[in-house]
C-alpha cells in the first residue's frame, strides 16, 4: 500500500470514529438525560444586540459567521498532505486527521447554538470542547511515548465522562474545562523541553496567548461593549477568533514536534 492510499484510509477512519463519537453525544443528549445541566440561553447572554431584519440562522451576523473559521481551519489541515507536515507515521496521521475533523465539526455546533439559542445545542457546544483540549494532550503524550488506540480511547472517554461534572453543580462544566486546559497546557510544555526549539516555542507561545484570549475575551463580552468598538464585534466574537487560532497554532506546534521527535527517532 503505497503513502498516499495509506493517507486516505486514516482520514475515512478519523471521520468515522469522530461521527461515531459525536453520534453517541447526540443520543444521550436526546435521551433527556442532561437536561439539568446550567447553560445560559438568549440573547442576552451576548454583547452583540440581533439583527432583526437578517434570517434567524444569522441573528447575530458576527457571532455567528465567526464560525466558519473553524471549518476553514479543519479543511485547511485536513486537506494538507500528511508527508508535507512531517506526518510520516500512521499514529501521527491519525492524530492530525481526528484534530481536523473536530474543528470542522465544531463549527456547525457553535453556529447551531448561536441561532436555536436551545439547550441541547448549548450542551453539545460545552460537550464537545472537552475532548478537543484533551485530544491535543493525547497528541503530545503519544508525541512523548508511544501510545496505543486503547490509551486514546481511554482518555477521550475520561474526558467524555468529566462532562457529567455539570450534572452535580452549576460551574461543573467550568471546572472540568479548566483542568483540561491546564493538562494541554503541561503536556504542551512537556513535549516542548522534550523536542522542541525555537520555532515551536514560538507555536506554543502563540496557541497559549490565544488561550488567554479565547477565556478572557468571552468573560469580559458585556463589560468590552461599554465601548462602541466592542458593541459589533464584541468580546464573544473576538473570543471565537482566539479559539481559531488556538486550534491553527496548535496544529503547528504539534506538526513540527511530531516532525521532529520522527527525524531524532531515525536517527
């Protein structure tokens, strides 16, 4: 099986497992059985005030176009060649394929929650993020070891399951995300010292500043829009933008680490 065919068939079984995933969340999400979780819903919630005379799916112009970053991103690393990024071996491959697939999942769920503003929609939305921060500590530790497809599955079902946090108090969903970004934060400083240099310091740097904002930016949404800038293209909004190029930068860092950690192993 030559290079190319191999690299087809991880992305078919990337997407598949990935729409397995998402399938199992969307049943138990209908079952009722997250009803009592606490999201916030209507339009109040946002800084940016709707657009009356737009179609629903676009009440809110920029929250809602704002998403389709994600699925430019997803597309973009999902249509770069895996021999081109230093994706060489099929466990990397893998990894970058599953990473793309949830970007480009994740932004019809943003958008889906923007326009119905319905609880399923915000469940799924918070859901999805924790097996997105803990898929890219997967990537560095099986950067760091080898891991097998149990490991893997293992730990998304972990982060899967933290999400039932929010059934047991109203912050549980904020907890849970909070210590999946401090667990990407320590792997991702973790593979660095182990096989980084300059250039991907300067990828973590970059997805880590973008963290920052992505958290900042979306707490302080109603207290930006005091100031005109903010009041169209509001904190929420640049919130997102932080998200997506927290997602791009970190497809950077962990091409190159899994790059260079693949040279120093032929060596």
């Amino acid at each position: 099986m030559d290079f190319r065919m191999a690299s087809t068939l991880h992305k078919e079984k990337a997407l598949w497992h990935v729409a397995a995933a998402c399938t199992v969340c969307l049943l138990t999400v209908n079952t009722g059985m997250l009803d009592g979780v606490s999201t916030e819903l209507g339009y109040s919630h946002y800084a940016e005030k709707p657009v009356s005379w737009v179609p629903s799916f676009l009440a809110m112009p920029c929250n809602s176009m704002v998403n389709l970053g994600y699925i430019l991103v997803g597309g973009y690393w999902r249509c770069q060649d895996n021999k081109s990024v230093g994706m060489k071996e099929q466990t990397g491959q893998y990894l970058k394929n599953i990473f793309s697939w949830m970007a480009l999942i994740y932004g019809p769920v943003q958008w889906a929650r923007i326009w119905t503003q319905s609880h399923y929609s915000a469940v799924l939305d918070q859901w999805f993020t924790l097996p997105i921060f803990s898929w890219a500590c997967i990537w560095c530790n099986a950067i760091l070891e080898k891991w097998s497809m149990w490991q893997f599955l293992a730990v998304e079902l972990f982060s899967f399951a933290s999400y039932f946090l929010s059934l047991l108090h109203p912050q549980g969903f904020e907890v849970a995300l909070a210590a999946h970004i401090i667990w990407a934060i320590v792997s991702g400083l973790r593979a660095q010292s182990r096989y980084g240099d300059a250039l991907s310091m300067r990828y973590l740097a970059l997805a880590l500043t973008s963290c920052l904002g992505f958290v900042g930016l979306k707490l302080l949404d109603h207290w930006l829009a005091q100031w005109f800038v903010f009041q169209r293209f509001t904190g929420h909004f640049w919130s997102k933008l932080c998200d997506i190029l927290q997602f791009h930068y970190a497809f950077c860092f962990l091409t190159h680490l899994s790059q260079k950690q693949h040279f120093r192993k032929k060596k």
